[in-house]
C-alpha cells in the first residue's frame, strides 16, 4: 500500500470519528452553535488547543477528558467556523441535523483536498513531526486568526481565516493519526 493511500484510510477514519461526534452532539443539542460568531468558535478551539499544550507540558491531568478528544474539538469547531464563516451567526436554532451534516461533509472534504495537495507539495512532512508541534502550530494558527479578526477580516498579504480553519482542521487530524492510528 503507498504511503498516500494509507494516509487516504487514515484521515478517513479520523474523520469519520469526528463527523460520529459532530452527529452526536447534533442530537443533543441541535444546532444551538449557529448563534455563536467567528470569533467566539476561535476562542474556542484557542482554548481546546492550550489545554493541549499545558497537558503537554505538565504530563499529568485533573480532567478525565484527555488529548485527543480535545483534537476531534478541534476540528469539529474549525468546521462549524467555516460553516459560520460562510453563513454568519444566526439567532436561532436554524439547521436540521441534516442540513448540517451535508455542511460538515462539504467542509472537510474541502480539507482533505486541501490535504492532497499539501501532501504532493511536502512530501508527508508531517509524519515525521511531533504531536506537540502540531498543536503548537494549531495556536500559530489560531493567533493569526485573532489578530485578522481584531483587522476586521482584513489581511494585506497572507492567508484568509478561513484557509488556517483548513490548516487548522488538518494539522488536528494529522495529530489524531499519530494519537490514534500508528
């Protein structure tokens, strides 16, 4: 099997937990997150992502909750940011499960394009990076997106939010690999 057909499996199983969680959580709670704006989705994923590095950097936790449910946070908020990106908060609960799981899938299948090409382009660099790097990244990631949001969306000469909501998305699965899959 060539390495791109096992990433092809991996991230599909990946994802797949996530969309089960994402589903999930659907049920339970609807689409209640569709209130929420862009920028309150970043602080989240900001804050799925320092309890990241701090569990990281302490090896030890008080919460049962570990690592990698925080990773499938990750993503799964990136996607709903995407998703708000492009249809705005709403106040109220306007999607059916459905609705947003047909947006979900939209979403990440754009990622794992996104994935391919990078993948072409880096040669599966990440493979070889630490999980800890990865969330680093995530944090880059996340503070750039804060600091386009305080530029009211602008950027003179780097990417939008919505590419480090893919990057973001992809870096966390790329983590949930090595967590999970290796």
């Amino acid at each position: 099997m060539s390495q791109e057909t096992h990433t092809d499996q991996q991230y599909a199983q990946v994802v797949e937990m996530c969309r089960d969680i994402f589903k999930k959580k659907m049920q339970d709670y609807g689409s209640a997150w569709r209130i929420l704006r862009p920028s309150s989705l970043t602080d989240q994923i900001y804050i799925k992502a320092q309890r990241i590095r701090s569990l990281q950097s302490k090896g030890t936790q008080k919460i049962r909750e570990g690592i990698s449910p925080e990773f499938v946070g990750i993503v799964n908020y990136a996607v709903i940011g995407l998703i708000q990106l492009e249809l705005g908060a709403s106040d109220t609960i306007d999607k059916t499960p459905q609705e947003a799981e047909n947006l979900y899938t939209a979403y990440i299948e754009e990622a794992r394009r996104l994935m391919h090409d990078k993948n072409h382009d880096y040669g599966e660099a990440w493979r070889d990076m630490r999980v800890s790097s990865l969330a680093d990244i995530i944090l880059m990631k996340l503070l750039r997106i804060k600091q386009i949001e305080d530029n009211k969306g602008k950027a003179a000469h780097s990417e939008g939010i919505d590419a480090n909501y893919y990057d973001i998305i992809n870096y966390a699965v790329f983590a949930l690999i090595k967590l999970e899959l290796e």
